[in-house]
C-alpha cells in the first residue's frame, strides 16, 4: 500500500473515530499547519524543517513522523 493512501485511511479512522468526515479531519490539519506557517515565531524551524515552503498535509506528517521516529531512536 502507499503511503498516501495508508495515510488517507488513518485520517479516515481518526475521522470516525471522532464523527466527523474525512474532509474536516483534513481540513483541520491544513488549519493548523497554515497558522503555524504564519506565525513569525516558527519562522527557522519552518525553513529548516520545510525549505521548499509550506508543506502539505502529507508532507507534514511525513517530516512529523521521521522526526519521532528518529528522537525516539537517539532515546535508546
């Protein structure tokens, strides 16, 4: 299975799980990462974390999940 579409059917879960659609779950994220983006305080994190700009959806949870993953590593 892809990534994209493994990803769309853990939305899709937390979605139900939360009785609301896949859209709003969506749609909420896309909100948090565009006030993220906004604000002036995150501004280097964002370009070292994100250099070609503002990330989709994918793209954050993606980044979001490798930088877990790899802070638990170290954790070991």
């Amino acid at each position: 299975m892809d990534e994209n579409k493994e990803l769309r059917l853990i939305l899709s879960e937390i979605a139900h799980k939360n009785g609301v659609t896949l859209e709003q779950v969506e749609q909420d994220i896309q909100d948090a990462i565009d006030g993220a983006w906004d604000n002036p305080d995150f501004r280097e994190r964002q370009k070292k974390l994100f250099p070609d700009g503002k990330p989709t959806i994918e793209e954050f949870i993606m980044k979001m999940s490798q930088f877990v993953k790899e802070a638990s590593d170290t954790d070991d």
